[in-house]
C-alpha cells in the first residue's frame, strides 16, 4: 500500500521512470543499498527526461533535414575543416551571442551543415528556430496581416538560435528589408543567428534596396560572425541519394 502511494505521487510530480523502476523492480537492483537503487532511479529519470526535452527542442526547432555533425563528410573534394565544425558545433558561439555565415554553390552542403549545428544546439539544451527566408517573410506577412506581428517578432527574438537559410534568392522590397533589421536588430548581442546563401556575403549587400538599411542590416550581423565558404567538386545531394540507392542494393 505505502509502495501505491509513493508511486502515484511520483507520477503526480511527472517522474514517470522513477515510479515505472519503483512499481516494476528489476531483481538485479534487490541486492544494492537504497542508496544505490535511489541514485540508479535518480540517473535513469534525469536522462529520460533530458532526452524528452532534446526531442521536444527538436520538434519545436523545424530543421529543414535530419541532419547531425558526426555524419557530415569531410572527404579531399570538398572545402571543409573539420576542426573548424567541431569548434563551432561545442556550440560556444551562442554562449557570445555570435553568428555563423555559410555561403557556396547550390549542392555544396549548406543546409545539411546548417541543420547539424541546430541539431547539436538543441542536444545542449537550447531553443533553435530554423527558416527558409522566403518562407519566414511571408509568416511575418500573416503576422501583420493578424495583428500577431509583434507576438511573432518576439517569438524569433526569444529563440537562442535563429537558423535563416536562402538569403538572397531574390531582392527584397523595402517592408522585407525593415523586417530582416528588425530581426538583426533585436538579436544583436542578444542571441545568435546562422544565415546561409549561395553568394558571398560581401554581395549581401545588394539585395536590399536601400543603401542605409543595406548596412545597418550587415553592420549587426558580419562584424559578430564566423564565415564558412563551402565548394565541393559533387552534389551533395548527388552524394547522397548515390548512398541511398547503394543501401538500397544491398537489401
């Protein structure tokens, strides 16, 4: 009876592995010290429910690809450092409010690269958000157009991470161009950004329309950032669905 109630009391306080441990003993476990088997309880709770939140902080981050560091290829034909992303994926960049710049040519592995950082950064604990940047100006549009504006905006200033892939698809209009520096403005020193492009970002500059609003834009965002310019001599794309059809082959 006394075990009924402590185990629905542990439930109550939503430590379900422990109360799981508590009504389902593992006969291995009878021989240790109530410290032991406490601490054992204690442990297999705090990874499940840090494992929960990982899962949550990846649903909630909406990564463009499943994608994590330890799978990223480093082989010859691809300009890639290696230490460089093992560096940056410690995720100490968030921790100074920096950012990261990723440019290069369309299959060179940018997104993949980008989403393994959001990744890494959601298995230490923080809040990521990731955006195609077409797609996020016209959630910013619904927004206004619902009155939700500055409930949206406060949204991606409270995000540790802020991921925005395909910058420079096109030229923004001037409302797009006051909404990016907004977004830069709000994060500057204040949390982190990852942009990616396929062109250089001292191009940056030339798809926003107004000069002024053109360097107040680029002011907060490259003076605080690391910059990765990716090549690869092969699709990366290529690359991986040649791996898919190979796997597949061996079935």
């Amino acid at each position: 009876m006394l075990n009924n109630q402590t185990i629905e009391k542990l439930k109550d306080m939503k430590l379900k592995t422990m109360a799981r441990m508590l009504s389902q003993p593992d006969p291995s476990y009878l021989e240790l010290s109530f410290e032991e088997r406490l601490g054992l309880m204690v442990e297999k709770e705090w990874i499940a429910k840090k494992n929960s939140k990982i899962k949550r902080l990846l649903r909630n981050a909406n990564l463009g690809l499943n994608a994590c560091i330890e799978d990223i290829d480093y082989s010859s034909d691809r300009t890639i450092n290696k230490q460089s992303i093992l560096e940056l994926a410690s995720c100490d960049f968030i921790e100074k409010s920096l950012n990261i710049i990723t440019t290069g040519k369309t299959g060179s592995g940018k997104t993949y690269l980008i989403c393994a950082f959001g990744n890494s950064a959601c298995r230490k604990g923080y809040t990521v958000k990731y955006f195609r940047i077409p797609e996020l100006l016209l959630e910013i549009q619904e927004a206004k157009s619902n009155g939700q504006y500055s409930k949206f905006m406060k949204g991606l200033q409270n995000t540790r991470l802020l991921i925005l892939d395909d910058i420079g698809l096109k030229s923004y209009t001037l409302e797009e161009s006051r909404d990016i520096l907004e977004i830069a403005e709000s994060r500057y020193n204040r949390g982190s950004m990852i942009l990616s492009g396929q062109i250089s970002q001292s191009q940056w500059y030339e798809f926003f329309p107004d000069p002024t609003i053109a360097d107040a834009i680029m002011d907060r965002i490259i003076h605080n950032s690391y910059i990765l310019e990716l090549d690869s001599k092969l699709s990366m794309r290529e690359v991986i669905a040649t791996r898919k059809m190979q796997n597949l082959d061996k079935i």
